[in-house]
C-alpha cells in the first residue's frame, strides 16, 4: 500500500492515523514502516493522543523506545483531559512502561500519581511516589491523589498515600473532608482508613 503512494498520514474522523493504530496494537515492525515512509511522529487525533500515547496506554514498551528514538516528545500533554503517556499508563496500571518513560526523562509526576489513584494502581502510586511526586499535589485537570482514590473506592491505594504522608483533612471542592465524602457514599470499606490511620 505504500509504495502504491497510499496516504500513510491519512486519519479516520476520531484522528487516528495508521501510526496510532500500529502503536496501540503494540505492531513494532509495522511501526518502523510506516514511520519509514514519513508517518508523522507528532500527529495528535481529536483528543489530543499522540502515538506515544497509544501504545503507553497499551503497555507497549517496545514500541514507545522506537517512538521515542525517533523524535517523540516523551511529555507532550492531551488537549482534553491534559494527559500524558506516563499519565495513560499509570492509570492503566502498565508498571513496565512506568518505569521506562520515568528513565527516559517525563514529568509530570505529579499528575501520573493522581492518575494512578484514580486506575486504583498500588503498585504504580508506589513507584511515582518513590520517583518524587508529592502526594498532596493537586493538578489541572485532577484533584488530589487522595480525592481521586476515595472518590474511586481504591482503599489499598489509599491506605498506600496515607501512609506516605497524605493529608486526610483535605477537603474537595465543595468544602467537605475526604471523610464525608466516603461516608456520604456508604463506604464502609472506605472510612476505615481514613479514621483508623
């Protein structure tokens, strides 16, 4: 198909070009044709993923170091949610490819941690907060870790920031404390944490 000149930058409605597709699929010899014959490396669909993205989502470490050796930009943020790949894999859980992108230099930690206590990701939260994300952090477009995970029901992951020093007598957006909010949904297993810390 390319070499009969087909377009291999061509995108469906959604924005996904081959390369998007190729990447999520975890298809590291098609990737290396397609980028071979110029599929553009920075190309975002509507939601602002990039192929990065695609396969961090997917887990697929392979593909992201052939990505990354071609000239993609490791921290390049979603224009819906402000997502990263190290954002999309912590909250998938992909523990692999967190380490990867952590040695290949991104940031944005903070808001990665916040994702991971959103996915209910221990063992991911553990990793980023041993890399330095602060864990009363609160980023643009997610609250705090803890918000996040209590606002999921993740009481390992909970248990987990309480531990490493997360403030229980935060309050969310609307001035109630991390405990009313648990208790206002019922959760017992929630609470339990949050008072017997």
């Amino acid at each position: 198909m390319l070499r009969n000149n087909f377009n291999v930058n061509e995108s469906c409605e959604n924005g996904e070009t081959a390369l998007m597709v190729a990447s999520a699929g975890g298809y590291v010899d098609v990737v290396n044709a397609l980028l071979s014959h110029g599929a553009n490396i920075k190309e975002h669909n509507v939601i602002g993923h990039t192929p990065l993205m695609k396969a961090a989502c997917a887990g697929h470490v392979e593909v992201a170091k052939v990505l990354l050796e071609r000239g993609a930009e490791i921290n390049t943020r979603s224009n819906e949610y402000n997502e990263s790949a190290l954002s999309v894999a912590s909250y998938k859980g992909h523990i692999d490819m967190v380490r990867f992108l952590l040695q290949a230099g991104a940031d944005h930690l903070n808001f990665a941690l916040s994702a991971a206590s959103t996915g209910g990701q221990v063992e991911v939260a553990q990793v980023l907060l041993d890399s330095g994300a602060q864990v009363n952090s609160s980023t643009y477009s997610l609250p705090s870790p803890l918000e996040c995970s209590i606002s999921n029901s993740n009481v390992e992951v909970t248990t987990l920031l309480i531990q490493a020093g997360g403030n229980i007598n935060g309050a969310i957006t609307n001035g109630n404390t991390y405990l009313m909010m648990a208790a206002g949904k019922g959760d017992v297993r929630m609470c339990a944490p949050l008072i017997w810390r």
